[in-house]
C-alpha cells in the first residue's frame, strides 16, 4: 500500500457519525490492524513493525518495531537493526507505507 493510500484514509473526518464515509475508513483503517507494515522515513531509515493505530494526524503507533539504517560501506553488512518495541511515527516524517498483504488485498486497500 502506498502512502497516497494511508493519507486518504487520514484526511476523513472523525467518526462521530456527522460523515457517512468517516465509518467506512474507520472499517478501511481497521482491515490494517496487526498487520506488518513497512515505513520509511525522510532520514532514510525503515522501521518494520506490526500496525497497532492511526490517529486523524496521520501519525501512526508500530508493535515490536525494528529499526533499519544503512551503515558503512566497510562494515560487513550493509544496514545495521535494532529493536525498539513500541513506537510512533509523525506523518511529517514519514516517505513510504507499505503493508505485508495478498495482492487481493492490495488491489482493495488502494481502492480506499
């Protein structure tokens, strides 16, 4: 899923049920949860982690985060992980969204 996805999901209204549509992306939202997501941000790292929320921000809370930043080319490999557990990530920070599903679901997550 890409992040033109996730943003359309975060630019809904809040489902206090003044908007008919506010439910469907919080259904839209929910279809994500537990999933594993991979998210890049400006700095060039990558955090992977389980989706736990999304607040109307667009700010986004990962499970069991591991975090992923490229090294030195003289070291033996060339990205470096370490495990953060639970974090969160602005929306003003972040690049790329992508979610570990079937293409199916791919194909219905971007209709969002």
């Amino acid at each position: 899923m890409e992040q033109e996805a996730v943003k359309s999901l975060v630019h809904m209204e809040s489902a206090d049920g003044s908007n008919p549509s506010s439910s469907d992306a919080v259904s839209r939202v929910s279809k994500l949860l537990f999933r594993r997501m991979l998210v890049g941000i400006k700095d060039g790292r990558f955090f992977l982690g389980n989706f736990h929320c999304m607040d109307k921000q667009g700010n986004i809370i990962l499970q069991d985060a591991v975090e992923y930043r490229s090294t030195r080319r003289t070291s033996p490999s060339p990205m470096e992980q370490r495990c953060l557990g639970l974090i969160l990530i602005p929306s003003s920070c972040r690049t790329s969204c992508h979610v570990d599903c079937s293409i199916e679901e791919q194909l219905s997550l971007l209709k969002v």
